[in-house]
C-alpha cells in the first residue's frame, strides 16, 4: 500500500477572512511505515489527518492511493484522537465492537475477537466495566482496541497520548509498537512530543507553522527499542526547528 499526498491545500473562513493552513503539502507514506508529523501547535496537523480521513474536503491537491487518484482515505483508515471518545453509557465491550457493529458484522465473533485483544492490552476482567470507571491510560487503551477493531490498514493517531503522564505514555507508546508490529499497520502519528516521535517513528515530517509547509523530514535508522541518548542531535535539530517556528509566530525573545 503506497499513499501520496500531493500539493495539499486548506484555508479555513474564520470570521469572513481566509485563514491559510495548508500550503502546498506533500509527502508519501510506504506500506507498514510508522511516519510521525511533529510541528507547532495550531499549524495544521490535525487538519492533515482530518482531510486524509475524509472528515474535511480538501481545497487543492492530490491524494493517491496505490497511484490512484482518492478523494480520501476513509475506506482503509482507522483513526484515534487524544480525547477516546468512548461511548460512557457502553461498557468496554460494548465500546470495543463499535466497528464490527456498525460494519454489520457478526457480533459474537466480533466479542470474542474482542476479548481476545483486551486480554492482550491488559483489560482481562474489564469488559463489562464502564468507560467512568477506568482511569485515562485503560480508557487509551480501550480506545485503541476499538480502533484496531476496524480493522483497516491504515491507523491515523492524532495526539492519541497527548492527555496521558510520562509513564503511563511510555507503556503506551510500546503497546502500539508492538500493535503496529504485530498487526502490520501503517501509522501516521501527529504528536508534539519529540522524544515521542524518535522512540517511534521509521520517519518525521517537521512541519512549519502555520501556513504549514513541510520543513524537514528525518529518517531514524536506530532500531527498536530506541536508545534516545543516541538520538540527542536529531532532537536537538528537530528541537531547534520547532522553536524557530515558534518563535515566528511570538516574536523571538519577547515576552
Ligand atoms: N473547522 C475549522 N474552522 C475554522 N478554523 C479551523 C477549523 N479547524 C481548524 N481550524 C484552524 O486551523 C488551524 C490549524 O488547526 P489544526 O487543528 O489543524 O492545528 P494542529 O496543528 O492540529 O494544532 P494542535 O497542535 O494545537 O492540535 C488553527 O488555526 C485552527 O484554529
Ligand atoms: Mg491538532
């Protein structure tokens, strides 16, 4: 599965005016790759991800599926946001089958299916639990359960740790490693957390802010489990990066 982005264009109408988002934006993403988009806030990197999945049209560009022209990617993709939109009045189950469900599918195969992931993540015995009653790492990882219960190739993650402690993010973080592993996903996460894209990604897409424009792409070559120490000049560029950026939009050295 070999996806392009090409030229990508956005501007959103805020207040009558035209606020530009996307300039020209295009990138690939190769089958099974873990590909991480890192950039100020507010630069356009859920709007990215939301036109990708066909939530928002698109104004200009391309997005090519296997070389095909698409209006979107909704068909093969799966997609996870920092809030996980569990359903509170459903319990972890019930959550769980929300796509097999909703695609018609044989429910009973689709709990069992079910159970059998949630045993996996370390939900044994939270099935029938509701969303309320876990705390933020177990309702993370309901939320990812859900998604890979979509069963599409394609994962788009959204900040999906953003909300999350520094250690409840690192079991996070090496849960969808061996998700993606396992299971052969394409990922494309959007996060702002540097160390979060070098402990995971295969490649980092900088963007601008915004207008975004893509800055800078790294490949990380060090293979997992990362050693991050070894990794403190990529961050160190990425980190500079990003904090001239910011400082475009505060003005450097101003309070
Ligand atoms: N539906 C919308 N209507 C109008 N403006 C929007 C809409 N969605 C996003 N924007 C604006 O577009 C810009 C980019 O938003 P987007 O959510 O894509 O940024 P982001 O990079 O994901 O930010 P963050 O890191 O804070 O999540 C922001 O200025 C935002 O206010
Ligand atoms: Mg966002």
């Amino acid at each position: 599965m070999q996806i392009e982005v090409k030229n990508l264009r956005k501007s959103y109408r805020v207040n009558g005016a035209e606020l530009n988002v996307l300039d020209d934006i295009s990138f690939a993403v190769n089958s099974k790759e873990f590909l991480t988009i890192i950039g100020p806030s507010g630069c356009g990197k859920s709007t990215i991800l939301n036109i990708l999945a066909g939530f928002v049209p698109k104004d200009g560009g391309e997005i090519r599926l296997n070389g095909k022209k698409v209006g979107n990617l909704q068909k093969i993709a799966a997609y996870m946001v920092q809030k996980d939109l569990l359903m509170p009045w459903r319990t972890v189950i019930g959550n769980t089958i929300l796509g097999p469900e909703i695609e018609g599918q044989d429910i009973k195969k689709a709990k069992e299916e079910a159970i059998s992931l949630l045993d996996s993540f370390g939900l044994g015995g939270f099935y029938n639990s509701y969303p309320s009653e876990l705390s933020g790492g177990m309702r993370q990882r309901v939320a990812l359960a859900r998604t890979l219960m979509f069963k599409r190739p394609l994962l788009l993650l959204d900040e999906p740790f953003g909300a999350l402690d520094a250690m409840t993010r690192f079991v996070m973080q090496n849960l969808l490693l061996r998700v993606w592993k396992k299971y052969e996903k394409t990922v494309v996460l959007v996060t702002h957390d540097i160390d979060e894209a070098l402990i995971l990604s295969d490649r980092i897409i900088v963007l601008s802010s915004r207008p975004a424009r893509i800055k800078s792409t790294y490949t990380i070559e060090q293979p997992r489990p990362r050693d991050l120490s070894a990794l403190a000049a990529i961050k160190k560029k990425i980190f500079d990066e990003l904090k001239e950026e910011i400082g475009s939009v505060f003005g450097n050295g101003s309070i």
